[in-house]
C-alpha cells in the first residue's frame, strides 16, 4: 500500500488548547494517512486559515503561510475564543472572501448548549447562523 503525497491527503486542521489532546489527534489521524495540522488557538487557527478579519491584529511573520484544510477538529472550551466562536468566524470570515462552508456539525458532550445560540441566530437570521463546535468541512484543500 502506498501513502499518497501531503498534497493530495485530506487535510485536517485540529485546534485544542491541549498539548495531549493535540497529539494524541494528530497520531490517530495520522496513522490513517490524514495530513494534519495543529495548533493551540482559535486566533491561530484564523491565521492560518487566511481569515483574521482587518479588525483583528496579525502577529504574522514574513514567513507565514496560509494552508487549505478539508475538515476543522476544535475543542470546544478554550482560553480567548471558544471552538464555537472559532467555528462561527471561520463561516463568517470565508463567505466575505467568497469561500464556501459546505457543512458544519455539532458533536461532543455539550451539544444541547451548542444548538441553543444556533438555533437563536438562525431564527433572528444572524450571519453566525448555524455554525457549531466540533468539526467542520471547509470545502478547501485536496479532493474537494
């Protein structure tokens, strides 16, 4: 069996404050020939998705890339910015540049407290609508 190159692997951006959790999500996926990526913030997460809005300070290098993912893995509970909010930034943010997020799905423990806003913004018709913590597709990256 051959393991197909970075470029052409579904990429997975997992976002947890967690120094174990991150690694633990990068081996699992790894081992199944997932390309991932991690990092410790939701503002990191932004930045490397290209989406820090011009309201927000970029503490960018010279060197900083910008990466396309097929799928976001975030924790919910982080310091600064929660995995909901992170999630509802990213659909924001993505459609203001033209992007497309196909699919976002609610998952983990806190579920009932995740639907709650959604469902709210969804029917004030808020632009965050029917965002969610835990994964979601962001239609970028290989095969998609």
């Amino acid at each position: 069996m051959t393991v197909p190159d970075a470029e052409s692997r579904f990429h997975v951006l997992a976002v947890d404050d967690s120094l174990v959790d991150r690694k633990l999500i990068e081996m699992l996926l790894k081992t199944s020939s997932y390309q991932v990526t991690t990092v410790d913030s939701g503002s990191k997460a932004l930045e490397l998705l290209g989406l820090r809005d011009a309201s927000s300070p970029s503490p960018s290098s010279p060197d900083h890339q910008e990466i396309d993912v097929n799928l976001i893995i975030t924790d919910y509970c982080m310091p600064g910015m929660t995995g909901y909010d992170l999630l509802k930034r990213v659909k924001v943010l993505a459609r203001r540049r033209g992007g497309v997020l196909p699919e976002a799905r609610e998952a983990g423990r806190h579920e009932e407290a995740q639907v709650a806003p959604a469902e709210t913004e969804a029917a004030q018709g808020g632009a965050g609508a029917g965002a969610g913590a835990g994964a979601a597709g962001t239609g970028g990256g290989a095969g998609a």
